[in-house]
C-alpha cells in the first residue's frame, strides 16, 4: 500500500506533517524498512559525548529524544492493532514530555537505546506485515484524531524522520 492511497478522514491534520515527509510512491512496508536502517545508521554516527547533549537547558537530551522515539513507536503499535482488530473505543492520547521526565532514558547507553529502537521497530515491522488490506483501513480514534492503521505506519516513519531532521540540526 502506498501512502497515495490514504484518503481524507484517515489522518488528522497534525499528523500530515509527518506523512507529508514521505513520497507520495512511498509503500508502507518499505518506508518502515528503510527508515529504520537510516535511522539506526544515523543514530550510530552520534559521538558518545553528544548523547548527553540539549542544545537548551530545558530541551530534551539526545537519550530522552530516542527513547521518545522508542515509547511513542510502542503507542503508535498499539493504536495500530487496535484498530486492525476493530477495537472501536477511543484511545487516549499521552504526554510525551512526562514520559520523557520518567523514562530513565539518561541512564541508558546510546548503543542499548539504538538495539531498542530496532527491536520496537522491528515488531511493528512484522505487526504490519500480518495486516491485511481490510484492516489497514480501519479507522479509529486516537487522541480524538479518526486515523487509519495503515495512516499510523506512515506516521511512524515520518516522526522518526522529523526527529532526525531536529538532531541534525539542532544538536549535531
């Protein structure tokens, strides 16, 4: 499925920030593929002594924005079976930044977050892949945001990408 075949009503419009990141030819498996051998190649470029760094005291260290990454890809997964198996009661939504503040993300290695992210990523990867095309369509309501399965994998990967983007450039 390629994310030209998402429709109005699959998504809300703060998510198209991050599906607008990818081709309109991008296919979904694929673009997960892919963007996490980019992410994980990126992520292992990072010095050692960066991993600590915030580029403003109250900005998120490069430990906490992974593991973000890694929480909001488990949420994301989530959000996605759930709907595949047509579960219709609505999801909340969560604060990102009280995850980060009780994550223990800083006392993490920069090589342990990198083996979890492609562990996390790889499940959704295979979770993905036992969709069918009915159940990629199913729309439900996350965070009061009507939203596709399959609009949700595209989502993954173009958050994933927005924060490489900001690591690049805000604190490499």
């Amino acid at each position: 499925m390629k994310k030209a075949q998402l429709t109005n009503g699959e998504f809300g419009e703060f998510y198209s920030g991050y599906i607008n990141r990818l081709d309109d030819d991008a296919e979904l498996i694929s673009s997960l593929e892919d963007n996490t051998s980019e992410m994980v190649e990126f992520l292992k470029t990072i010095p050692s002594e960066k991993w600590d760094y915030r580029y403003k005291p109250e900005k998120w260290s490069i430990k906490e924005m992974i593991q973000h990454i890694i929480d909001t890809e488990r949420i994301f997964q989530y959000r996605a079976l759930c709907f595949a198996r047509n579960d219709q009661n609505a999801l909340p939504g969560f604060d990102h930044d009280l995850f980060v503040l009780n994550s223990g993300g800083e006392n993490r290695s920069g090589a342990e977050l990198i083996e979890e992210f492609k562990a996390v990523r790889q499940s959704g990867i295979f979770l993905y892949k036992s969709f069918t095309d009915v159940m990629l369509k199913i729309i439900g309501n996350m965070n009061d945001v009507n939203t596709s399965a399959r609009a949700i994998g595209f989502i993954m990967v173009g958050h994933a990408q927005h924060h490489m983007d900001v690591l690049s450039n805000r604190y490499l």
